[in-house]
C-alpha cells in the first residue's frame, strides 16, 4: 500500500482526508507547522511537525510514495484583493522546497488542493477545465500559479502530478467565513436568518466526503490535469437558507430582503464535472439536502 505525505493535514479537508486514507489502509504521514494544531488530528497516524525546509522535507518524505499537498492561506475578508504577497511569498516558497524533497525521494504521485477560483465570471459557465482560467482575486491567482509551478516540475521530472478544483467545501468543523456554514451555525441557534437581495446569489458547494473520494480516486490512479469536483450544478443562497433551516429544525427563521427593482436574478456560476465522471469515475453522492444531513448526523454522534 503506499505511503501518502499530507501537507496541511490538521485543516478541515486534511483531517477528513487523513482519517479515510488511514481507514483505507494507507500508511499516512501529516505534516504541520506546529505541534498544537497536529494535536487536532484525532486519528492515531504518524503526526510530523516541520519548518518546511528543504532539509526538513528531504528526511520527512523519506519512504513515501505520494504527497497531496493541501497547506496554504484561506482568502477572508479582511484581505486587499488586489495584494499577492499573502498567498504568494510563503506559498511559493513552501511548494518549491517541497517539490524538492519529492525529488529527492523519488515520489511517484503529486496531488494539490486547488479551487474553483481559478476561474471568475470571465469564464464561461459552466467552467471546464480546457478553458484558460481567469482568475478574479489574488487567491484564485495563487492557485494559479501553484497548478503552473506543480505541471512545469512533473513535465521535468516525469511525475505524474494532477489538481483538486474545489468548489465551496461544507461539513462538520469547516470554518464558518462561507455562507453555507455561517446560515447552519445561525439554523443550529435557532437564529433568525437574514438574506440580502433576494438571497439570490448562486454558489457551487460540494459536501466534504465527496471531495475526499476524489482525493482517494486520484491517489490510486496516474490521471494528470486539473479536475473540477463540485456539484455540478449552483445552489441559491436563499436555497441554502431553506434547506439548513429545514434540516436543523429552524423552520419560519428566515427574512429575505427584497432584491431592488431591475436587479438581475443572481449568475449561476458553476463548474462542468464532466472530466472527473469520465476518467475518475466520480460525481457526487451527496445533493444540498443530503449533505446536510449527513453532517447534521456527525453532529449529533459528536454531542453524544
């Protein structure tokens, strides 16, 4: 079975993916800048704290054979949209010392956690993969970059490596910055919901057990490229809202701000998971309402 190097493991995509791997059968290593957040990856596997340096690496990527690399700066809204340095400088220099060590220990496989902000309403919709990304914020341009710097380093060292565009991910212990976590943290409150404009704006969301069958489907496969996993579809704000309040007991909770007078139905923006039905065998198992419910559930047995 081989042995798969997690960057970013104690994250919320990384703690999902760490725990399937691991039920799988895989010999897992997680990887992490500090001690105290690898303390939150409750699964009992190999846990490495590192600086990330080449030196480092080279010895912590000795044996394995894949390394899915999902460590990186979430974008929030605090940041300047139009100031890389945040999500370049570290980032860059992380990945190439990374890439590095692959070398050097001769892994076969290179996954990366990119995102359905490549893309921006410059594409057309549905996004596909053979479209030239345009990226709208200086995150989706430094997922960019990280797919272009990952390809330029597997071309040279004939390494099959291939890239994870995620749509918005939901599930238990994300963080609650996007619009679906934040209506069912106020649903599970038993708060009134509030939307603007209608709730009318379209979002891709994809549950986080579809995102990791990806991960694994990939991990045991040579397939290269980028892969759009998403819904396959865009669900409305004012949808999300109904469906959290609906599963969370929260019914009659929900004001919708009328949208202004001559204002466009929001864009259903979305990406075309065509690719990864075909050469993965992949598509989502879980629509808005399943998803829900099934982290619901993970609520619950947690509580208990």
């Amino acid at each position: 079975m081989k042995r798969v190097a997690v960057t970013g493991a104690a994250g919320f995509i990384g703690r999902h993916l760490v725990t399937e791997l691991h039920q799988k059968g895989y010999d897992v290593l997680c990887l992490g800048r500090s001690s105290k957040s690898l303390d939150r990856i409750k699964t009992n596997v190999p846990k490495r704290e590192t600086d990330y340096s080449v030196r480092d690496l080279a010895q912590a990527l000795e044996s394995c054979d894949v390394l899915v690399h999902l460590a990186g700066q979430r974008l929030t809204h605090d940041d300047d949209p139009e100031f890389v340095a945040p999500f370049t400088d570290s980032a860059m220099k992380t990945l190439d010392h990374l890439l590095r060590a692959a070398k050097t220990n001769g892994l076969t496989r290179v996954l990366t956690a990119s995102s359905i902000g490549v893309y921006s309403p410059a594409n057309e919709t549905p996004f596909h993969e053979n479209d030239c990304p345009k990226p709208g914020t200086t995150y989706g341009l430094s997922k960019r970059f990280c797919e272009e710097v990952v390809d330029f380093w597997g071309e040279r060292n004939n390494v099959p490596v291939a890239h994870i565009r995620l749509a918005q991910c939901y599930g238990h212990g994300e963080k609650d910055s996007g619009a679906l976590m934040r209506l069912v943290g106020q649903a599970r409150r038993k708060e009134m919901l509030k939307l603007n404009d209608g709730g009318s704006f379209q979002i891709d969301e994809v549950y986080v057990a579809d995102a990791i069958r990806a991960f694994t489907k990939l991990i045991r496969c040579d397939e290269k490229g980028p892969f759009n996993i998403g819904a396959g579809k865009s669900y409305s704000v004012l949808e999300i809202a109904q469906t959290a309040n609906e599963v969370f007991g929260n019914n009659g909770n929900l004001y919708v701000e009328p949208a202004p007078q001559n204002t466009s139905i929001g864009a259903s923006r979305y990406m075309d998971i065509k690719r990864a039905k075909e050469l993965l065998g992949w598509w989502p198992q879980y629509d808005l309402n399943a998803g829900m419910r099934a982290m619901h559930l993970e609520i619950k047995h947690e509580d208990n």
